[in-house]
C-alpha cells in the first residue's frame, strides 16, 4: 500500500512564519528523508474559493505566489508532486458522495470551522461551500490514498473527520478508502505561533507576520517592534519567557550554534531564558539575537524565492505536470469509489 503524504495550503496570500514552523518546515523535512513512497503538496484553491467567491483574481495571483514560497522553503518537484486542486474534478465529485456520509449538526461541531465563522463574521450567512469544506477536504485527502498529512494544529478537526468519512464510506461500501494519520510538528512553540503582536495566531488578516518574502530590513523592523512581557519595564525586572512571544520564535527557531555564533556569553537558550528570568535581561538585546536568528533561517529561503521569481514560466510548468501526475491518481481512486459504491453502470 505504502506511505503517501497529501497536506496543502489555501493559496490567499502568502506564506508566513508561522506556516513554516507549523508545518512547511515538516514537510521538507519528510520529503528529504525519503521514507515515503508518493508525496503530494496541494494549492487548495477551491478551498480557498469558498470564504473569497468575489476575489477570484486574488486566488489566482496567490497561486504563484505560495507555490514560489513552496520551491524557497525546500519543496523539491523532482520529490514532491505540488499541484492545483481545481484542476482536479474527482475531488468534487468524491466531495458529493462524502457529503451523504455526514450530517449538518456534524460539520457545525467542527472547532476549526466555529471559529472562522466568527472570525469571518457568517454567522448569519455561511455560504454553504464553506460550511462543508471539511468535507471537501476528507475528499482531497482520500483521493490520493494518503496515509500522513501533516499540518498545523488547527487542522486537527479535519483529519479527525476525514477519519470518520472513511471508516463509514467502507463500512457501508467495503473497504476502499485508507484512514489518515496527522502529522504535527513535535516542538511546542511551532503548533501554533503568536503574531507579533502578542495575539494567540500569526494571521495575515492581523497583519502581524513575518513572510518567507520579507526583506532583511523589514523582519528587523518587526522583530524590534514585537510585543515581549508587558511587565518588564526596567532592564534589571525579572522578566517572564513563558507566554513571551520573542521567547517562543527562539523556542521554534533556536539552535545552540547560533548562541556561538550571534551571543556567546550564553551556551544555549536555556541559559538566555534564566537570565531574562532572574532579571538584568534587557529585552533589545534578547530581539537582537531574535534578529540575527531570523536572519539567517530567512536569507537562504528569501534567496531561492528570487532565483525561482525570475523563472515563473517554469514554476506553471511544475504545477501542470503536478496536476497531470495528481489527475491520474485521483482518477484511479474514483473508478475503485464508484465501483465500491454500485454506480460503475457500464463496466
Ligand atoms: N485547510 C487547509 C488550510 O487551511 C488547506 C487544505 C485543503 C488541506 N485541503 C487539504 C490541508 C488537505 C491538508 C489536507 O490551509
């Protein structure tokens, strides 16, 4: 059967920080050790289509945009296929099958889905695509037979409900479908990164992110604007690392080498956070090294952007190879489904 990773993003903008520790990071990680047998990396468009009917030009230009952030980051077309999700018509129609499995009270339990209906303010008027993308998502991942998608934290919910669409699709159809697992990122401070304002989620809505895209200048900028212990007001005031979001970037960025490269006075973070602790820990300096951390995760990634920005015909290339290689394996699950489900009329 083997080991398939299927994971995506919804392409509304581009990619940040946060979706680099949470999970992009992960993925490249995956992808390099080579312990899977099909990897495939989606740009959810239609998803993405479902809370931004009336800005189909901002998804389009998104497109190039996250699949460029995708090729900076490590993604490999030669190991992982990235592909479009529109250009994908199985997975509607695997979504309309998955859709009689699952009930509305069902889909309005969903956490992820409660909270970006308030986010979104559609309390009152949820387009109906968006109430039951969870669905669509189920469909995205079985398609591709995936074992493992790993993603960020807040996408538990859907796995989780992918898993029941599964077990109830065999269980009235025969076994057909293959139950995923999630994968999430094993360091604490990468599940779900704080802005830089201190809020609970980097979100470009909030405007408080660092892009993979942003010059060296502007990450310094925002890295010395960020929001540390609000009660830390003179140098020698012991400080608090916990809830500290600069603490928590060191926590998801971190590496000894960098204390002996950018702070030798401390061995490792450990160390950094004692003092800050203890008090005599002046917050620029603790930014300063955040800054020379962030520099040099950033520069490398800001690089290969530029070098794949001058290659955009190119880029199309790997996406409609992408998708041609997708559109077969989705194809073949298809004919199993609508065989499995008595619908194969002419066969
Ligand atoms: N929901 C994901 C996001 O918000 C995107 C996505 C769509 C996805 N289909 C998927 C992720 C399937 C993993 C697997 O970015």
């Amino acid at each position: 059967m083997g080991k398939i990773i299927l994971t995506g993003d919804r392409p509304t903008g581009k990619l940040h920080i946060g979706h680099y520790v949470g999970s992009l990071r992960e993925r490249v990680a995956l992808q390099n050790q080579g312990g899977f047998d099909k990897i495939f990396v989606m740009l959810a468009d239609v998803q993405a289509l479902t809370d931004n009917a009336e800005n189909p030009q901002k998804i389009r230009d998104n497109i190039i945009e996250v699949a460029l952030d995708y090729l900076a980051a490590g993604i490999d077309p030669a190991k992982t296929n990235i592909f479009i999700q529109s250009m994908i018509p199985e997975l509607t129609e695997l979504t309309v099958y998955y859709m009689n499995l699952v009930t509305v009270s069902r889909v309005q339990r969903n956490p992820t889905v409660k909270t970006e209906i308030k986010m979104r303010n559609f309390e009152k008027n949820i387009p109906v695509g968006f109430f039951v993308y969870p669905i669509s998502q189920a469909a995205d991942i079985t398609a591709f037979r995936a074992t493992h998608v790993p993603v960020g934290e807040d996408q538990e919910p859907m796995i989780e409900q992918c898993r029941e669409i599964v077990r109830r699709f065999n269980m009235i159809y025969g076994e057909t479908l293959v139950e995923p697992e999630i994968i999430l990122p094993k360091n604490h401070a990468c599940l779900r990164l704080p802005g830089l304002d201190g809020k609970a989620k980097m979100s470009k809505s909030l405007g408080n992110c660092i892009f993979l895209s942003d010059e060296p200048e502007d990450i310094r900028k925002k890295i010395m604007s960020m929001y540390t212990d609000q009660n830390h007001l003179r140098v020698e005031d012991p400080g608090e690392t916990e809830n500290n979001p600069v603490f928590i970037y060191l926590d998801a960025f971190c590496k000894d080498e960098y204390f002996k490269e950018f702070l030798p006075e401390y061995n490792n973070l450990e160390e950094l956070k004692a003092h800050y602790r203890r008090g005599g820990l002046g917050d620029v300096k603790v930014k300063k090294f955040l800054n020379n951390v962030m520099q040099t995760v950033l520069q490398p990634i800001r690089e290969r952007r530029k070098e794949w920005e001058q290659r955009k015909p190119e880029v199309y290339d790997i996406l409609k190879h992408g998708c041609e290689v997708a559109r077969a394996e989705a194809q073949k699950t298809l004919h199993d489904v609508r065989k499995a489900m008595k619908i194969n009329y002419f066969e």
